[in-house]
C-alpha cells in the first residue's frame, strides 16, 4: 500500500510541476504578445554614413505601427509592424534632392528599450539601441 502512495503522489507532483511549465509559457508568450511602443523614444544610431540621435514617436495598433521620425535626415511619418518582440518600420526622406528609404529591423528587448539594424537605401547601414523617453 505504500508504494501504491508514493507512486501516485510522484505522479501526481510530476504532473502538476507539467501544468505550471506550460502556464509558465503560456504567461511569457502572452507578455511578448502585449508589448506596446507607442509613445516618445529617442535611438543612438551609428551607421557608416554617420551616427545621430533621432527621435521617434510611435502609435502602435495591435501588430500595425505609425509614427513619426525626427532627426539629421529631417522629419517623416513612419509605417510598419511590431510582432511579438519584433519590431520593423521604414519611412523616406529627400536629403539635398535625393530621396532616400530608411528602414529600422530590431528587437524588443522591454517596455522601455529596443535594438537593431538600420538601412539607409542601400547606401549605409548600422545599429541603433533605443529608450522610451
């Protein structure tokens, strides 16, 4: 009969610590899944044109991003999408009769700060790290 008692409580203890594994993801996964931008960020950019410190003023919308940019290149409006911690937006710009595409591609790492690669039209690139001001 002890046996019998051990056995079942073991069973019983491994299938619970199961269930609060799969809460435990369950919980992360919906975190990730609420992870809003929108407000004031100001970045650090280092790229090989050059480095700045842009601002952005994000709307976020479920998964549809909008927003603003401000910086070296001037002022544009943005668009683009944030899932889960992934973060991508672009926006163009006309610099001394050229127009030029810039796109940001990073991660979320929390509510208040992000990281990743900027592409300026294929004629610069470099990093970025951000805080939500």
């Amino acid at each position: 009969m002890t046996r019998i008692c051990v056995r079942a409580m073991t069973v019983t203890m491994a299938v619970a610590f199961a269930v609060l594994a799969v809460a435990s993801t369950a919980g992360a996964a919906q975190a990730a899944a609420k992870v809003d931008v929108t407000g004031k960020w100001v970045f650090t950019v280092e790229t090989s044109a050059g480095s700045g410190t842009p601002t952005f003023t994000f709307k976020q919308d479920g998964e549809k991003l909008s927003g603003h940019y401000s910086g070296q290149l001037g002022e544009a409006d943005l668009a683009g999408t944030v899932k889960g911690k992934e973060i991508n937006y672009a926006f163009g710009v006309d610099v001394q009769g050229m127009h030029i595409d810039v796109t940001y591609s990073g991660t979320i790492e929390n509510k208040d700060s992000m990281k990743g690669t900027v592409n300026l039209a294929g004629i610069g690139e470099g990093t970025f790290t951000a805080k939500r001001q």
